[in-house]
C-alpha cells in the first residue's frame, strides 16, 4: 500500500503527531499548552502543529479511549474535521463529561489523528427517491426487538 505524504511544520512546544502500534489507525497528538476543564466545560487546546493536507484527503480528530475511560475526557465535536485547505494550528476541543477537573499539560497526547480520503459529489434535486426495505426508518430502527427506545433499554 502507498502511503500519502502529508507535510507537516511543528512550532517549538510542539511535538510530531506519530503512530503509537504498528496497527494504529491514528497518530496521537500531543498537547502543546496547559488547560483545567472543569466538568461538564470545553476548552480548545492548541498542539502548535500545521498540515498540509493533500487535495482529495481530510483529517479527522478523533477522541483516545484511554482519556475517555479513566477520565470521561471526549472531543465535544467529534470526530473533528480538518479540510485539505486548511493551513492553521490544529486545536482541539476536549470535553469533560467527568465529575473531577481535568488537567492538560504539554506533552499530554489528547487526541487522535486518521487520516482518509474523501469524495466530493453533486446534489441533483429529486421529487421522488428509490424505495428501500428501510425507508424512513430512524434512530433505533433496526434494533435489538425491544419496543423501548434504545437509550431506555438496560441490561
């Protein structure tokens, strides 16, 4: 498999986002300033790192489990979207739906990098769309045989 080249500019306090495991589908990136979220608050943390990312790719900034499961640390958008022409520091949103205060310091690996490629289509307007066994079918459809919302549902 040929691997994009995706060129990057780490400004000092920064760190080289990078691959932890040879099967990691993201890099970490590193935080590059020091944050205190309180719970149920955000804050953008700055990582002093820049992308160039190639036409036809995109990023998405995805949450690490390991902050998710020990501290309820999350991204508040995620997965955050970083478009091919986009050329400022990549931040991140961090959320924390935990009951304690969450510290940041520089160093910290809060997020995930994945980079994939992307399609661009064109919209045509339709009075009518093709049927589907699904059809309309929402939130839950194709769920577990309860009658219970599935948020309702407990074990």
């Amino acid at each position: 498999m040929k691997l994009a080249s995706v060129r990057v500019r780490v400004e000092p306090g920064g760190r080289l986002p990078e691959y932890q495991t040879a099967g990691a589908a993201g890099m970490d990136i590193a935080a590059a300033e020091k944050a205190v979220i309180a719970p149920g608050r955000f804050a953008g943390v700055g990582t002093r790192v820049y992308l160039e990312i190639p036409k036809g790719m995109e990023v998405q900034v995805r949450p690490r489990s390991g902050l998710a499961l020990k501290h309820g640390i999350g991204i508040l958008n995620s997965p955050g979207t970083i478009d091919s022409d986009y050329r400022g520091e990549v931040r991140v949103i961090l959320f924390n739906f935990g009951r304690k205060r969450f510290k940041v310091s520089p160093g910290d690996r809060i997020a995930q990098l994945v980079f994939g490629r992307t399609s661009r289509v064109r919209l045509v307007k339709s009075a009518k769309l093709a049927a589907t066994r699904r059809g309309a079918g929402g939130f839950g459809h194709t769920g577990t045989g309860s009658k219970e919302p599935r948020s309702q549902v407990t074990k």
